[in-house]
C-alpha cells in the first residue's frame, strides 16, 4: 500500500506589471493580461523587493516563519540515518548546524524588515512634515482672518424705471475742428452758444479727423451734459440721416429719469448693459447724470412732477439753460397716492363729514 499526503495544493503567485504580487484567487489578479508574469515563491518576491497584496499574500514575518519550517524540513530529510545506530558527537554537531542555518536565516529576515522600514521612514516623516505645515497654514490663515476687519460687500442702488433711462437731443449746429493748442472739437449752434463736441467711439472720431463732410452745418444727435446747471458739451452719436425728428423742423431736448426732492431729473445708465454691470460690481457706483430746467419750481407747485417717480420730460433750450415744455408720466400713477390712516394708533382722526349718530334718545 502507498501513503497518500493529505497535502492541500500551494497557491500560485503573479506579478503585475506595476510590481505587486496577487494569488491566483485574488480579484486584483488578471494573468490573462499583458505585462503579468508567475513567480516562484513569496520569498523571491522578497528578494526582488517587490510589493505583497494585503488581501491575499502572507506578511513578510509569516513568510520567514514558513521559510525556516521548509527549510529545517528540507535539512532534516537530507539527514536520514543510514544506519541504525549514531553516534551522541553526529547528533550534537547535527543540532547545531541546524541552530545555526535557523539562525542566519532569521538575521536575514530582520535586515530585510529594518531596510523597509528605513525606506518607509522618511516617506511617513516627509507625510508628517506635510500635514504639521498644512496645520499651520490653516492656523494662520484663521488668525488673519481673525485679525483681519470684515469687508463690507459694495451694494449699488438701481434706480426706478431702469432701462428706460435716456437723455438724447438733436440740434443743428457747425462743427468746429481744434485749433492749436486745443484737443476737442467744438460745436455753435445758431444762437451762437458754444459746446464742446465729444464722439461716442473713435470710428466717429476718426472721421471727424479725416472726412471733411462731417465738418460745418450739420443736424447732430448725441447725449447733452450739464455742468452748474447750465450745458456743457454734447456726446456725437450720428449725423444728419433722418433728423429732425421733430415735425416742426426743430432742436428737441428729451430726458428720461426719476425726479428728485432737489428738483432735478436723474438719468441713470442701463444696468442692461455688460460694462455697466462689471464697473458697478467692482466700484458699487452707477453711473448718473442729473439735468436741472429754469421753471422745474412751477411744475412742482402744479403737482406735475413728484418725487421718486419716471417722467419723460419734453425741455426748449434758451441759450445754455433748458425749460420744461411737457412732462409725460412713464412710471407712475395718473393721482399722487395717499398713505393710508388704517394703521393710526390711538384716537382716530375727527372728520367733519362725517355726521354723529345719536340713538336711544
């Protein structure tokens, strides 16, 4: 009869391309794939320096612990006695050459843990380094934060009516190019008031400079502007093409804005527009122009303009002044509104109209 070993089968070990180890159960393992290769044993993955996986490889303690087992097993096979009867010298000497391969082979296994930790050791300290200094950026950066005031966000106000804001006129005048010494263009309308003449984009200034059409007796349309309450100069946006506008062949002057307590009309720019946006964020100003009229005291009187409300102001230039001819509601009630006296604390307001009821009498 034969002796059959009960000895289950020893596990088969790939490399990965990228130098771990997996068994052949592992479900990192993928031998099908380019680039894995079979090894030997644990213990030449050891050697090579390799990576064990911590799923299905042994740890390298273990691996020494089974290392020495096979080897004390290998020895002990190879030392069968031929003969019946040995010597207590052959068995002494056998003992300590085994003590000894145990030994040189347990020393080996500790240079190799102390060599991986040595390597391990400044990756963990370089790890330690970067968290003391990440925890002192932080701690820093809440002691600014800290010590720092806080900023106040910039909030702009918009104005009512916003996007129907304007102020736009045409007139005929006689452009004027800069003499010497002097920058900008000027423009004398017919009564011989003088303003300053500016362009919307540098293609219009580029062809006041070079087109000699553009210069002399023209009709213009552009954006007015006031100084001291008087004008200024006028913004060229176009020339000529379909003006005047006005049936009656005359200069028109049209504002649209929110009137005020001082008694001025306010024309602010469309927050429609991309620029307008970005320089309000970044200053929390809003670009505004304010235009005052030489009789705004008697249309107040007359309850025509409130406070706080949209108008469309119609105005006739007298020289360098402007005078409210119409005003037209834009955003705003036809009847000023009233507060209401419902939430009055206290007695309430006597009436005259109001008759007593006398009852019981």
């Amino acid at each position: 009869m034969t002796n059959k070993n009960d000895s289950s089968p020893t596990p088969i070990y790939y490399v990965s391309p990228t130098g771990k180890v997996h068994a052949q159960t592992c479900r990192y393992c993928q031998p099908d794939k380019d680039g894995w290769k079979t090894i030997d044993s644990l213990q030449t993955a050891l050697e090579q320096e390799y990576q064990l996986c911590r799923l299905c490889c042994p740890s390298e303690e273990e691996i020494v612990k089974l290392q020495v087992k096979s080897d004390s097993q290998d020895k002990s096979t190879e030392e069968k006695p031929t003969t019946k009867v040995s010597s207590d010298k052959n068995q002494e000497t056998s003992e300590t050459f085994s003590e000894s391969s145990q030994d040189k082979t347990k020393d080996k296994a500790k240079d190799k843990l102390t060599k991986n930790k040595e390597e391990n050791q400044p990756v963990n300290n370089k790890e330690k380094q970067t968290k003391e200094k990440k925890n002192k950026t932080n701690f820093s950066s809440e002691k600014n934060q800290k010590d720092k005031p806080p900023v106040e966000k910039k909030r702009y106000k918009i104005l009512a009516g916003n996007g129907c804001h304007q102020a736009i006129a045409e007139v005929r005048g006689m452009l004027i190019p800069p003499g010497e010494g002097e920058k900008s263009f000027h423009l004398i309308l017919p009564d011989g008031t003088q303003l300053e003449a500016t362009f919307k984009n540098s293609r219009i200034l580029w062809l006041a400079h070079n087109k000699p059409e553009l210069l002399g007796d023209h009709w213009f349309r552009g954006y007015p502007k006031m100084k001291d309450n008087k004008l200024v100069s006028l913004q060229i946006i176009a020339w000529d093409g379909t003006m005047p506008t006005n049936p009656r062949g005359e200069e028109s002057w049209e504002f649209t804005g929110v009137w005020t307590l001082q008694k001025n009309i306010t024309v602010q720019r469309s927050m429609m527009l991309e620029d307008v946006r970005k320089i309000a964020k970044e200053t929390g100003f809003i670009k505004k122009f304010k235009y005052t009229f030489i009789n705004s005291f008697d249309w107040v009187k007359n309850k025509k303009l409130w406070a706080g409300y949209v108008y469309k102001v119609l105005c006739k230039r007298k020289g360098d002044v402007l005078e409210i001819k119409k005003v037209i509601p834009y955003a705003c009630p036809r009847i000023k509104p009233v507060p209401k006296t419902n939430n009055f604390k206290g007695k309430k307001p006597f009436n005259k109209n109001i008759k007593p009821s006398f009852h019981n009498k």
